[in-house]
C-alpha cells in the first residue's frame, strides 16, 4: 500500500502548489504583482523552515512551532501576522481544491505588536510642501500628482495607475481602481483640480498617442512609483523639511485632516477603500492626539501647565 500524498510530498511538489497558488492570485483575484510577490516571499519562508515537511501535511503544532522560531529571531508580531495571513489564504485555496481536509492555521494567532501609528504631516507643513512654483514639464506633473493623492488620499499604485479617462474635472471626481480590483470614485479638491488642468496642457509635449497614463515622464512612459518617490522626497528637502517624505504620508495626512474636521470616521474609510473600518481607526489615534495637543496648549489646567509652574 503506498504512501497517502497528504502524508509526504517532495519539495517541488510544493513549490509546484505555491506557483499555482501565486497564480490563483493573479487571475482569479487579480492582485498586483507588488502583492503577489508578497505572498510568495512569505510562502518560501513556510517551506524553508518546514524542514522538508510537506506543506499539504503541516499540522496546527508545526505551524506554532515555526511561529515561535521565527519570533524568537526577532521578527515582529505585525510581520508574523501578515505571513501567517498569507499561509492562511493558502490552506484555504489547498482546501477548496481537496489536497487538504482542513486548515492547519485555524485558532493560530500571531503575538501582538505595539500599535505603530502611521507618520503624517501636519495642514500647514502639506500646505507648505505642496506650495512650490510649478515651473516646467516635470514640476508640473508632479504638483497635479501630489496634490491629487492629498486631495483624494490615493495609494502611491493608485495614482500612478490612472488613466486619462478617468478624472471628470467638471464634477470633480476620479475613479480609482484600488486593492482587490475594487473600484471607487472620490471628489478632488479645488486645488489639485487647478494643478491638473495645468499639467493637462503640458502632457501632451511627451505623451504618446496610443498611451493613456495620466502621469508620464518626458520620454513619454508612465511614471513609476520608484520615481515618484525620489521626486517627493527632493522636493521635501527643497521647501526646508528636515523629516523624511513619502507618497503614503500625504494620504495618512489626507485622512487625518478630514477626520479632525469631520469626526466621521466611516466617510474616511469609505474614501481610503477601506475594506475594514479598523484600518481606519488608526487615524482616530492620530485625531486624540491632536486634540490632546490642543488641550495641553489651550486649557488652565492642562497637566503640563500645571507640572511647569511647580
């Protein structure tokens, strides 16, 4: 009688599993080569440590025993829970094809990490970043691009994806395709309206006919989110910010701004394409703390004031 496959598997049939799984992703759920790519990393780190153990055969004590390893070499409790999402989506996928019976992740939790809250800036040092002279081919596509992220708090991936078509300056809006192919249409404010109108009438210098990319670089070609990061970070240090800039921070000030004016907290997600209002609640962290801020500076008998006079 042989050997049960769930029970022995050599490694290629398990790289064999991943590269159909990492394809999965891409067809059926349609997630970006940066995703995918993730997946995989996190899925080579399950087979590397799975001491040749087949991955169909992984039991719920091996995967906390490879956990543990892996924390116990400093990796943090966020980076632990995200790879063991990614396994996670991976048993599930084995389990709906019938390799497996059930999912070995099941009531496996990754320890808890410190809430990090995200780094953003504040409306004055955004109104002062964004408020350069827009001289030029290369300054004027990049005040529409970083206005555009502040004014409608677009992912890095979602605002160099655009297209043409999709930005109505007339009603102001634009339609995003953002994480998991969801597409969503947010306003754009006055101000990155009038810096797109401006980098409209320029684009045509270098683009190419039959390219539709919103945002290009003079040879033409869409511009890519490695570039748009090294363009905002020398702006950063050009208009005098000793703080390290990059595109993601104008979308958490976006978020940030909106909810201290607002306080809806469920308007900010919907406009982020937030899956989870708990992703957006981060940013009521930043809020308390710029209320927190205001009360130590403003009432008689903030804590502070009253320390200081002691």
């Amino acid at each position: 009688m042989g050997t049960p496959e769930t029970t022995a598997e050599p490694a290629s049939g398990d790289e064999g599993r991943i590269d159909g799984f990492i394809a999965h992703l891409r067809a059926e759920r349609r997630l970006s080569p940066h995703t995918a790519a993730a997946y995989r990393r996190d899925l080579d780190c399950l087979l590397r440590d799975s001491g040749g153990q087949s991955l169909a055969a992984m039991t719920p004590v091996q995967l906390r025993r490879i956990l543990a390893r892996q924390h116990a070499a400093g990796l943090s409790g966020r980076s632990l829970a995200r790879r063991l999402s990614a396994w996670r989506s991976f048993f599930l996928w084995l389990q709906r094809r019938g390799e497996i019976t059930g999912d070995p992740c099941t009531g496996i939790r990754a320890p808890r990490s410190p809430k990090r809250l995200p780094e953003t800036l504040s409306p004055d040092v955004t109104g002062h970043l964004l408020g350069f002279d827009a001289e030029g081919f290369d300054a004027s596509c990049d005040r529409a691009l970083f206005e555009l992220i502040y004014s409608s708090g677009l992912r890095l991936s979602e605002a160099t994806g655009l297209d043409t078509g999709v930005i109505d300056l007339s009603s102001g809006t634009v339609r995003v395709l953002g994480k998991g192919s969801k597409t969503r249409e947010v306003p754009v404010g006055e101000a990155a309206i009038g810096a797109l109108r401006d980098w409209l009438a320029v684009r045509p210098q270098h683009a190419r006919p039959d390219d539709p990319a919103l945002f290009i670089t003079r040879r033409g070609r869409r511009l890519g989110p490695r570039t748009v990061q090294t363009r905002l970070d020398r702006l950063a240090r050009a208009r005098g910010l000793e703080q390290h800039v990059h595109p993601h921070m104008l979308r958490h000030a976006f978020a940030s701004h909106v909810l201290q004016s607002s306080g809806d907290l469920r308007a900010v997600q919907e406009l982020l394409g937030h899956a989870s209002i708990s992703t957006t609640q981060v940013y009521a962290h930043l809020d308390f703390q710029h209320l927190a801020k205001v009360y130590d500076a403003a009432h008689p008998r903030a804590r502070k004031k009253v320390e200081s006079a002691k």
